[in-house]
C-alpha cells in the first residue's frame, strides 16, 4: 500500500490596513483612498482572491473602520476574506492580533503558512506570491526586497548645522524591503513570543522581530518588483493612479470550443463595426459557436455609428428579435492621418463624432439592455493612449478618451452587475489600417481573428474596467494573471503605432 500524501499547507494572506492616512493628508484611512475606480484595499484583496495559491485573508483594519471594509467585500464578492477584525495602535499590535486570530481553531501541532501585506501595495504580482510561498516549503520565514537603485548614505545631526555623511554602504548589498513578508505560524508566534520578554520591544516590520528574536532561522530573500509600491505620499496616489490606468490584463481562455459553445449559445451580441475586420471576425466566431449576432456596419446594413437614432434601432431590433442582448461591441473608427493645423473642420468632425461620441452614445442606448442580462460593453484602443503621436492627434487622444470611459463606466455600472472592457490590439491587419498605410510586410501585422478570439475571451471573463492586451508574441496571452506594469511599459516604449 502506498503511502499516504501529506496534506497541503493551508496559507492565509494577513491584509494590514491599520493605516490612517494622515501623510497623504486624509480624513480617513488611505487604503480607503479611490485610486482606478476602486478602493486600494479592494485592489489588494482581488489580487489575493485571485492568487491559486491563497487559501483565505483576513483583514486587520484601522479601528472604526472594520464596517466600511466589510461593505466592499460584500460588494465586490470576495469570498477568501474570512474575517475583518481592528488593528492596533502600532504594526507590531496588530501583527499581533493577527497571530492570535490565525492560531484559533487549529489543532494540536498544526501549523499554516502566512503572508503579511500592507494593503497600501495594491500593484503586488501573482508571481511575488507563488514564489513567497514556494519558499515556505523549504524556510520558516521570507522576506520580498529590490535592489537599491539609489546610493544609500548614513547621516548624523550636529545641531542647528544640519546632517552630515558618516557613512557609506556598499550599495551591491542594501535592498529594498517590501510586502509580503511570508511565515510559518509557529516561527512568527514564537518570534513574538520571545520579543515579548524584551521591555524595549519595538519593530517596524515583522521579518526583524525574527532576525533579533529567533536569530538561528534564516530568513530567505524573495525577488520583489518595482512597482510593488507602497502608497505613503501624496504623489504615491498619483504615480499609483496612473500605472492602473496603463496596466493591462490578459483575458483567460476556455478550455476548449466546447467550453466557448456552451457560454455563447443562446446569447445575443450585437456587434457595430461589424461589415469587415474585427467586428466582422467577432461576429463570425460567435456564430459558429451558436449565438445570435448582429453585425451592423455603414457599408453592410447602412447603420451610422455617429447617429444616435441608428444606434438606438439596431439595439431595440435585436432585443425584439431574441429577446435579450448580453454583449454590446464596437470597434468602428477611423483613422485619418495628418497635421492638425492642416486638418479640416469636416475632417475632424468625423473623427470625434465616430471615435469618441459614438461609443458614448452607443453605451447609454446600450445600458438598459445590458442591466438586464448583466452582460458587458466592449470597446477598443490603441496602444498610442499611453502617448500621443505626431500626426495622430485625434486617433491618440479620442482612444485615450476609451480607456478612460471604460474605466468611469466600468465603476459607474459596477453595481449593476456590467461589465465594461477595453482592448487594446497592436498593428493589426484590417482594411481600415490598409487604407492608411497602404500594404505591409507578410507577418508584421497581427491577425484581426486573433484580436476577435480574445475579444470573445474578454466578454466571457468576469473581468471589468481592464485594458485587455493583444500582441503576436506575447507571453502572458491566455494566462489570467499578467504583470500590468511590465505590460504598460512595454504599451509605452511602443513607437509604432497599433491600429
């Protein structure tokens, strides 16, 4: 008889929220704080909600607060977050509490792996978590550091006469300590319980109460990420608003085309944009897999984006017909290039009524429709929101105007239960870029199926208010977890303009 495999670890992500906000000058805790359309605490719980690896969260909140905490899981659906309990005046409080709520229930000599984050580091990476918890099966405790990429020096204060260097540290040794800080129960328990003995007990995070207290337990370094931030500063808000509004996502594909045939059939989508290109190709995959789809265009049923009466026909036409409308799609645009000095009223006319107040149009026609149906809003960008090219003046900006609406809308429609993407292809081969550009090399372009295959991934995720990448060689295509600042960088070092 085989021997029998040993139980899986239980891990528990310990969110620290004791926080009150006072440096980034607020009247309430900064993990409160609004940044994406979203409270940061709530970034950071759908980040361990999202995490394979994370069994259940519990979350020590800044007192009188626990309430407001408890709302958002409630509305955001977060089922891991087991408990919402008050922090203490001091981190090594509420760590405390933290222990103490994490050893109840647990049998005789059973033990659990642990991560402690600040919730202020809303841009924490599923790659930071697997590795922290990988590391636990070999070490008892963990810590997450970057290189330094300053010149770190000591200083002394003589007086009036201000700091003075003493000191200067080889910087090849110095890093930058981070969250998650990653344990077993019974070596942070044990940690506290020695540190306890020390009247002069006083520590900033909980990897040095171990190092002074258990020094014998080697703490092992886990490689953090830049953009694992911690928002402390006023223009900590900003810098961290503004990586949300670049980062993008990969959508998850299904399993298979019976997976997608199942989720589509007896769905109604209606496509604009749909005479050629993605739309069309929209379109088509939806119907093979047994939707019904309306693919309304200028050339192939007369139907006028920028005209809210065409808009608003087609919808009431579709819903008439079947009886719902789940999905809503629009990838009509135009690209006309030019200097903007030299470009005609009428010229410019065209490209803010089709890029920009189509789409605004055609999401409030859509809105009562998609209430019903909880169903989603598509919408389409360009890798040029990020930055604004020469001679592309109004295509950047009306689809930097996407991204943003997508956002608003995503958390302005969130308690109705719609869904509102974005996606975002690189230079793809339609007929609209042909026009612009004229013909291309063979295997420089991405294929329009490939942009209307993720797009049918986007609609049938729970995904809401991302940016949705496509990229011929990408990676983390297809992955449910994609780095979003990797991805935002990579979006703006592009020069070349996606279509």
């Amino acid at each position: 008889m085989s021997a029998p495999r040993e139980a899986k670890t239980r891990t528990t992500a310990v969110v620290l929220a004791g926080g009150t906000g006072q440096r980034v000058g607020l009247s309430i805790p900064k993990q409160l704080l609004k940044i994406a359309g979203k409270a940061v605490i709530e970034h950071t719980l759908t980040i361990f909600e999202n995490a394979e690896s994370i069994d259940d969260v519990i979350v020590l909140m800044a007192p009188g607060f626990t309430g407001d905490v408890e709302k958002i899981v409630a509305k955001a659906g977060l089922t891991k977050v087991k408990r919402v309990i008050e922090g203490g005046s001091t981190r090594n409080e509420t760590t405390e509490r933290a222990i103490a709520a994490l050893g109840e229930g647990l049998a005789e000599g059973e033990d659990l792996n642990v991560l402690f984050h600040d919730a202020v580091r809303p841009l924490l990476s599923q790659r930071v978590i697997q590795d922290c918890v990988d590391a636990l099966d070999r070490y008892q405790a963990v810590d997450v550091a970057i290189p330094s990429a300053d010149t770190i020096i000591v200083t002394r204060t003589h007086g009036e006469d201000g700091e003075f260097i003493t000191d200067v540290p080889d910087r090849s040794r110095l890093r930058r300590g981070q969250t998650p800080q990653a344990f077993k129960l019974s070596t942070i328990r044990r940690a506290y319980e020695v540190a306890a003995e020390d009247p002069n007990f006083q520590a900033t995070d909980d990897c040095s109460v171990v190092l002074k207290y258990l020094p014998d337990v080697p703490i092992h370094v886990v490689s953090g990420d830049e953009y694992n931030m911690k928002v402390t500063q006023p223009v900590d808000v900003f810098i961290a608003d503004k990586l949300f509004q670049l980062a993008s996502t990969a959508a998850p594909r299904q399993a298979d085309e019976a997976a997608y045939r199942e989720l589509l059939a007896g769905k109604t989508l209606v496509v604009f944009g749909g005479s050629y290109g993605i739309g069309a190709d929209i379109a088509r995959l939806a119907e093979s897999y047994g939707a019904s789809v309306y693919a309304l265009g200028r050339s192939s049923t007369g139907t006028h984006v920028e005209n809210p009466e065409h808009v608003e026909q087609a919808l009431a036409t579709a819903y008439a017909e079947t009886g719902r409308i789940d999905h809503v799609i629009n990838t009509a645009g135009v690209l006309r290039i030019g200097r903007l000095a030299e470009t005609d009223h009428a010229t410019i006319r065209e490209a803010l009524d089709v890029n920009y107040l189509a789409p605004v149009q055609i999401a409030r026609a859509a809105y009562k429709y998609l209430v019903e149906t909880k169903g989603q809003l598509l919408l389409y960008t360009s890798s040029s929101y990020t930055r604004g090219r020469a001679e592309y003046s109004l295509y950047s900006s009306t689809k930097a105007a996407m991204v943003n609406l997508t956002q608003a809308l995503a958390d302005e429609w969130a308690a109705d239960g719609i869904r509102v993407n974005c996606v975002n292809p690189e230079r793809t081969a339609t007929p609209m870029r042909t026009n612009a550009f004229g013909r291309e090399p063979a295997g420089s372009l991405l294929s329009s199926e490939a942009v209307a295959r993720t797009s049918l991934d986007v609609l049938l995720s729970e995904l809401t208010g991302h940016v949705v990448d496509v990229r011929q060689q990408d990676p983390t295509a297809g992955a449910s977890e994609a780095s979003g600042f990797e991805q935002a960088l990579a979006a703006v070092l592009d020069r070349q303009e996606d279509v």
